[in-house]
C-alpha cells in the first residue's frame, strides 16, 4: 500500500489477494481498525474488480499513511 503524492484527493494504490487486480481506492473505500496487538491491527476493503472482502495487516506506517489520509478508523481497547 503506498500514497501517491501530490495536490488533490487521497488515493491509496491497493491489490486484491483473490483476482490480484490493482487499483486505487479513495479513503471512504477503506476501513481502518486498530487493535491492542499487530494481529488486531487491519485494513479493509472491498475489491472493485471481483467484490471480494479483503482484510490486510497494517504495521506503523500503514497506520500512519491511512489515518493522514482521512481513512475511517475503528479503534478497539
């Protein structure tokens, strides 16, 4: 996952597991939750290209780039 820089709208660059299409995708298309330990700690989305439910890990700079980019977080105790 990586932020394209520059003016303008937030995209994220993202591929889906299942089709391993490529894309990107603004910020309301992604989810965000951030849990207690890294195997708590996910994104989600869902494939534009074969509507499959993706849920991938997010380290630190993941966590970092998607909450700067606007990205709707989920924050569990």
């Amino acid at each position: 996952m990586s932020r394209p820089s520059g003016p303008g709208p937030v995209s994220f660059k993202a591929s889906c597991p299942d089709c391993r299409a490529r894309f990107e995708l603004d910020a309301g298309a992604l989810r965000l939750a951030i849990g207690g330990s890294r195997r708590t700690t996910f994104y989600s989305f869902t494939c534009p290209e074969c509507g499959a439910a993706v849920r991938k890990p997010a380290g630190e700079r993941i966590v970092e780039l998607l909450t700067g980019g606007g990205v709707s977080t989920l924050r569990s105790v």
